[in-house]
C-alpha cells in the first residue's frame, strides 16, 4: 500500500513539473490552464539582424571518420604533394628504405595535422594521404604507379603494404615481402 501512494505522489510531482516547464515564462502556475500548451517564444530581433550561416560541407576526416572516397581533385589545395613520395616506388630505394620513407611521409602528416589519418583499410588510408583530410592537402599524388584500382599503395612485389595505427601518432607499416604471404619469415615492417 506504501509503495501505491509514492508512486501516485511521484506521477503528481512529474504532472506538476511538466505543466510548469510548459509555460511561458511571463505567466505564473495560477494563470495558466493545464490543458494549453506553451508556444515557443519568438526570436529577439538582434539574433534576426545576423546573416544566416552556412554550414561548411562535411569533411570525413574532420568529424573522424574514415576517407572513404579519394578526393575530388578540383577541391584540393594548390600544393605539390610531399616530395618524398616521387621517390616511391622508382626503384632508387631498397624495400626497407621504402618503409623508412613512408614513415617520415606519415610522420609529416601527424605534424601538419595533429593526427595521423582515420581508416580500416590501406585505401582509405591513402584517400586521406591524397587530400581526403581536414586542410585539403594531397601528401601523396593522385596518379601514382604504386597505387593499385583501389587506390591502395602497393610494395615493389605488388602486394597492399598493411597500415596498423598503434597511437593516433605512430604507425606500423607491414609489407608482405617477395614471398606475398602475410606473417611470414621475409615479411618487413617499421617500427
């Protein structure tokens, strides 16, 4: 019997509450009926004077989610992309200086953006290295000979290098080595 009336005096309380919040704030509890619902207050002129603001388009990686897509190439920002990244793949470098230089072009990129980028994958990875990111900014070309149909960067034997974000500043960069097997005795890897 205890426990029906503090839950009536609890559905009071919660009637009573909701029949104040409704009201507008010049009128008191007295003047208002139960049944009339408040109506919203108007805007004050002031706020009326401002231009009405347009939304900036939404950028993945700014509200950090992967670059799924790779980048429009009319919306990037007139930069050249890293320099390092000409270097890739012209057979001037052994497979570990490759990992070595794809370390310092991540390492760039967490400098100018704070972070490295957002992905699940080696494609949406490049995406965001492409100018799929924040600033606009293609760190990596669009047109590369390492870049495979899905956009993923390729080691010298073809195979998709696996990008693992330990921190959302460093990065381990796997290659499946000349035998194109995951894990196993050949594979190279930085750090």
């Amino acid at each position: 019997m205890k426990w029906k009336a503090l839950l009536l005096l609890g559905a009071v309380g919660l009637l009573l509450y909701s029949v104040i919040r409704l009201q507008p704030e010049n009128e008191t509890a007295d003047s208002a009926s139960p049944h009339e619902v408040a109506t919203p207050r108007a805007t004050p002129d002031i706020y009326r004077s401002f231009p009405k603001a347009t939304p900036p388009p939404v950028n993945p990686q700014a509200a950090g989610r992967p670059a799924f897509a790779a980048p429009d190439p009319a919306s990037l920002q007139a930069l050249p992309p890293h320099p390092e990244s000409q270097i890739l793949g012209s057979g001037e470098l052994s497979a570990e200086q490759e990992l070595e230089l794809m370390q310092g072009i991540f390492q760039g990129y967490v400098e100018a953006m704070g972070s490295l980028p957002i992905g699940e994958s080696n494609a949406q990875i490049m995406n965001a290295l492409r100018g799929n990111n924040p600033k606009r900014w293609g760190w990596f070309p669009m047109q590369h000979p390492r870049l495979n149909e899905e956009g993923a960067l390729t080691d010298e034997w073809g195979t998709p290098y696996f990008f693992h974000l330990l921190t959302q500043s460093r990065l381990e960069i796997r290659s499946a080595g000349p035998d194109r097997i995951w894990y196993s005795e050949d594979d190279l890897q930085r750090p």
